[in-house]
C-alpha cells in the first residue's frame, strides 16, 4: 500500500467506526430495574425535570406529543422553532433578567411623575442554581410568576402614573400598595423599562388582600389602550379599537391573528387534573413538561423571540402554577334544609354533568363544540382551533363568574337559566341577545337548578 491510500484506508475505517451504531442491549435484560415512580411524587416529578431541562429529543417529543392540532398556528409556530437544537429558539440566548416588583414606594414615585429606575445593586432573577427540591422548584416559580417581564408595556406603564386610571381598568393594589403584576427591569436593549408579569392577569385583590391564582376579571385592557391612544392622540386602526372596546374587563385576546375571539382570563385551580389545558383544549396535558412548554414559548413568544427564558425557570413556572390552590369555599350551611338542598344538588351533578366534568376538579376532557353548542370561534378559530372546548375545573366556581370560555354569562343561576337561550334576553355580559350552548340543566323545574347553583358553590 502506498502512503496516501494507507491514509484512505485509516480514514474509511474510522468513519466505519464513527458510524458503527452501539449495540442494543441484550434481550430480556436491562442494566437496572426500578419501580416507576408515582405521578406527582417528587421523585417523579425529579425525572420529568431532569428529561424537560437536558434531554432535546424528550423535549422536542414531548412538544409534538402535546400539540392537539398541529395545523392551527399556535402548533405551527412551535413545531417550527421548538427544541431543534442547532437552529430556532433553541438559539436564542437565555435570559435572566434583572427586576424588581413595583412596591409602593416605587408606585409612589411613578405617579409623581418621577423616572422609575432600578437600584443599581438589583441581582438578575435567578442565582444560576437548579433548585434541588420540589419547594425549591416552588419558590423560583413564584419568583418567575411575580417579577419575570413577558414584554415592556407602555400602557400599563402610562397607567402607574396616573393611578385613578389605574384603578378604573382593575390594575389592582392589596392593602400593602404593592402593583403586583407591574415590574420595573432592565430590558434586552438596556434601557429601564416598565413590564407586565403573569401575576397582571392571574391574581387579583379581594377585601385588600391578594389572591394568587385567580383571574383579574376588572382588568379592562382593551380600555385602557383605547384610553392612551385617545389621550396621546396616537392613531389606531378602527377595526382594531372596536374589537379592543368589545372585549371587557376580565378577557383578553391572547392571539396575533384577526379572529374575533377574546376569552375570558382564567383562574388556575386544580390543573393537574386536566387532560388538557387551555379553554380550547389547545394543548394535550401529557405531562408537566407539556406546561413548561407552554410557559416557556410564551415567555419567548412575548418577549419578540428575541431571547429565551431559562428552561430552569420556564419549569419552576409550571411548577409554581400546579401549586396554587383555591382560597377554602364557604363554610357549609348549619340549617338542615339547607344541607339537603346541596346533598340533592350533589347528586343531581352525578346524574346529568359529572359525566364532562369528570375529575377531581370537575373539569373534563374536551367535548365537540357541536355537543356543548357555545360560540365556536375559539374552537373553529386558525390560532388555537381543535373543534372542542374543555371542561374548565368547578373550584371556586361561586368566585369566577363571569361564566365560559368567552365571559359571556353573569351568575350560576343564569347559566342554568331557559331565559339565557331565548331571543328577547338581555342579562349577557356582551349585550342584548341569547347566550346559546351548554344548555345542560336548564330544562329542569326551578328547584332542580337552585339545588344543582348551590351544590357548586361549596366547590
Ligand atoms: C394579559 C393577560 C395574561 C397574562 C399576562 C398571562 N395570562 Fe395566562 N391566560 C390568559 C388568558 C386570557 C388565558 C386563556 C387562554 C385560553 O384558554 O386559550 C390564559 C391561560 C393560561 C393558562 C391555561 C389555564 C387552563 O385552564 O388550562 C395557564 C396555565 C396560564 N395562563 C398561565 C400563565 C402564566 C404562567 C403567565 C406568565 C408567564 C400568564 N399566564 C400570563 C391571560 C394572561
Ligand atoms: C357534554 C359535556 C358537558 C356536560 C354534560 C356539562 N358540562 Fe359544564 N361545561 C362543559 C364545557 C365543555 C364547558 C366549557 C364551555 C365553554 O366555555 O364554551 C363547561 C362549562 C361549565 C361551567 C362554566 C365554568 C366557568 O368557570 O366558566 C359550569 C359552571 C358548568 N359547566 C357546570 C355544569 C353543570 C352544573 C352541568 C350539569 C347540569 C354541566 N356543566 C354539564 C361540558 C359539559
């Protein structure tokens, strides 16, 4: 052999080599034998984290496995990006940014008309250190929901200076003063900025006291930008200010597309038990990295795909959120009539809807729109359509009103009610007019639906 085709020769057998796949293991035996562990066990939930934050292939796996409909755009986009390692988000570089809460001394200092600014010495959000146990995981969460920027919001921020305006589209304060869901950070391009967090939508302030979890229903987004463009002068186009008019306190449109459907903010009791998250069921709940998944798209998605989210904090996220639990309901009745009515109650929702709603939280699996025969924008529409809605949990219901996925009906006793199917009603949030779908219950006689509203309120 000469010297170069030695050369050859070395090279094809170490690309052989290179290539040569590692042998499967033996048949019928496996390197080590555990018992799986329990869901929701901290065990378990170690093993999803580790798999969540450094295995790609489970990652990306477990994306594809959790997208309903892989065709309306919520899918498209992540299915495009998502977890392809050399190439998409994965790419962008992570952020761990630096910023305070707005308490009140800072709230104090905004509507004085003075520069936010951030104290010099403010450490970035996160340490760098994987927290090593589940209320480890917790805590971070809790950081992440309170204090991490989704996107500067010059609106919110128009409104801390103004704080009458603030008040009246339900950007809510506890007795304490702080602005929970307000942040003040230093943004990707280095400026001081005002940003909004998931605590802006997903706690709310009852008897001065803040309820972590439960959805803003007075925050009124849609006012409040029409309100800036009035006041500043600044033009907008007239289909967007009509729909953002139309919209309402407690609901947003958490889309980019045109389709008309807002959906009511949520509250987040009792997740683990649904097979599926988001009111269109957008999302298969195949497992908690289903959620760090959303959590950590969404972050990047409102932050204009321009950095990333720590996957370490995109998990304490989902963490935090299966944490969260409904203040207890009411104290039950003394009086015994009282008493029946609900055990009655009780068993009339066995009967006729514990069939949908079906869990531990009495949520349920998604159902056809057909079925449930509520307004099918959402269900139909491009952005996060699959033809079905899902059963939104019961707990707390008696505090969530206003009822379904849109808002649309004021009490318990309304939903149950044959006038909300009828043309000459006028009791809907949006406006004069029937309020058609789930139908369910409301042909029973009167004392049926009272004894099925009160059984709910001791949810
Ligand atoms: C501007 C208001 C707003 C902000 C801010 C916001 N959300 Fe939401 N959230 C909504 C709305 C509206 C929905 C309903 C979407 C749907 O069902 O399609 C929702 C749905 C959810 C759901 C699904 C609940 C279910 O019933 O399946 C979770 C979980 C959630 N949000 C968590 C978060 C977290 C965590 C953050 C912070 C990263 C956040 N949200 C920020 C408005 C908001
Ligand atoms: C065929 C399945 C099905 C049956 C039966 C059913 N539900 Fe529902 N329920 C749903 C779905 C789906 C939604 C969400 C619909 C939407 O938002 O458009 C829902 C929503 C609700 C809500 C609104 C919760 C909220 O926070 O907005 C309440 C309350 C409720 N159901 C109670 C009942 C009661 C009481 C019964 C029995 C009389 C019942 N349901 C029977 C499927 C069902």
């Amino acid at each position: 052999m000469t010297g170069v085709t030695a050369r050859l020769a070395l090279v094809l057998a170490l690309t052989l080599v290179a290539c040569k796949k590692p042998e499967p293991p033996p048949r019928g035996r496996t390197a080590e034998v555990r018992p799986p562990a329990v869901p929701w066990s901290d065990a378990w939930l170690d093993g999803e984290a580790e798999r969540f934050l450094d295995d790609l292939a489970a990652r990306r796996g477990a994306l594809e496995a959790s997208l309903k409909n892989a065709k309306n755009s919520y899918s498209r986009q992540r299915l495009g990006s998502y977890a392809l390692g050399d190439r998409g988000w994965d790419t962008l570089p992570a952020w761990n940014p630096r910023s305070a809460p707005v308490t009140a001394n800072l709230a104090a200092r905004i509507a004085a008309g003075q520069e936010p600014g951030l104290p010099e010495e403010t450490p970035p959000l996160w340490d760098g250190q994987r927290p090593t146990t589940q209320a480890g995981w917790v805590a971070l969460g809790r950081r992440v929901f309170f204090a991490y920027p989704l996107r500067e919001d010059a609106f919110v921020e128009y409104a801390l200076a103004r704080p009458a305006l603030a008040a009246e589209v339900g950007i809510e304060r506890p007795a304490n003063g702080e602005v929970p869901g307000a942040v003040v950070f230093a943004s990707v391009d280095g400026t001081t900025r005002i940003g909004i967090t998931c605590a802006l939508c997903h706690s709310a302030v009852e008897r001065g006291e803040l309820i972590v979890g439960r959805a803003r229903r007075r925050f009124d987004y849609g006012r409040l930008r029409l309100f800036v463009h009035r006041e500043t002068g600044e033009s907008i186009e007239p289909e967007l200010a009509r729909r953002m008019a139309g919209w309402g306190p407690g609901r947003a449109d958490v889309t980019e597309d045109n389709d008309e459907d807002p959906v009511a903010i949520p509250d987040l009791w009792g997740l683990r038990a649904q097979s599926a998250l988001t009111q269109a069921g957008t999302i298969r709940h195949i497992g908690p990295s289903a959620l760090a998944i959303r959590q950590e798209t969404q972050l990047l998605h409102s932050n204009h795909q321009r950095v990333r989210p720590p996957r370490e904090l995109a998990w304490a996220l989902a963490m935090f959120v299966y944490s969260l639990e409904p203040p207890p309901p009411a104290p039950p009745p003394v009086a015994a009539a009282a008493r029946d009515r609900i055990a009655r109650g009780g068993a009339l929702f066995a009967l006729a809807c514990a069939g949908c709603h079906s869990n531990s939280a009495y949520g349920g699996d998604p159902v056809p729109v057909a079925r449930v025969g509520t307004d099918p924008a959402l269900a139909e529409g491009g952005a996060r359509g699959t033809g079905q809605y899902r059963p939104p949990s019961l707990l707390g219901v008696a505090s969530a009103a206003p009822y379904l996925h849109h808002g649309a009906v004021q009490s318990l006793e309304d939903l149950l009610a044959p006038e909300r199917l009828a043309p000459g009603y006028r009791r809907g949030v949006q406006g004069p007019g029937p309020v058609v779908g789930h139908a369910f219950g409301t042909d029973w006689p009167e004392p049926d639906r009272a004894a099925v509203v009160a059984f709910l309120r001791t949810l």
